[in-house]
C-alpha cells in the first residue's frame, strides 16, 4: 500500500530511546475510498426511501362478499 501511494509512512526517533513506532498518513487511501463511501451512503439513503414507501403504504380496504343466489 505504501508503493502504491495510498499511506505514507513517518519513522520517529527519540535521542534518548531510539527507533520508535512508525507514524502512518492516509492521506491517498481516504482519497480513494471517498467514491466508495459516498457510494454506500446513498444506497443506505435509497435503502430508507424505500423502507419509509413500504411503511406508508396503503392496505386494500377489506369488503364483504356476499354469495350469488342461485335459481333454484
């Protein structure tokens, strides 16, 4: 990941301890995820519209149905 320029990797050195961990910056990797997340937001937003349709939609009003008289 780090060839590819998606995190770039600070070494930190103390004078009195030596090597350190390692600091990363995400910077390309947050630039490449962005269409995604921006993706997955609005399937989430299409997601709500429809469960908001489905909840607010009207039932069919129940009738009774009388039998035919047959001719006897």
């Amino acid at each position: 990941m780090e060839a590819g320029g998606l995190i770039r990797r600070v070494s930190r050195f103390d004078k009195k301890y030596g090597q350190q961990s390692n600091k990363y910056i995400f910077d390309g990797l947050i630039k490449e995820a962005i269409p995604f997340a921006e993706e997955a937001i609005a399937e989430r937003e299409e997601k709500k519209k429809e469960a908001a349709a489905r909840r607010t939609r009207k039932k069919p009003k129940l009738k009774v149905v009388k039998p035919k008289k047959e001719d006897s």
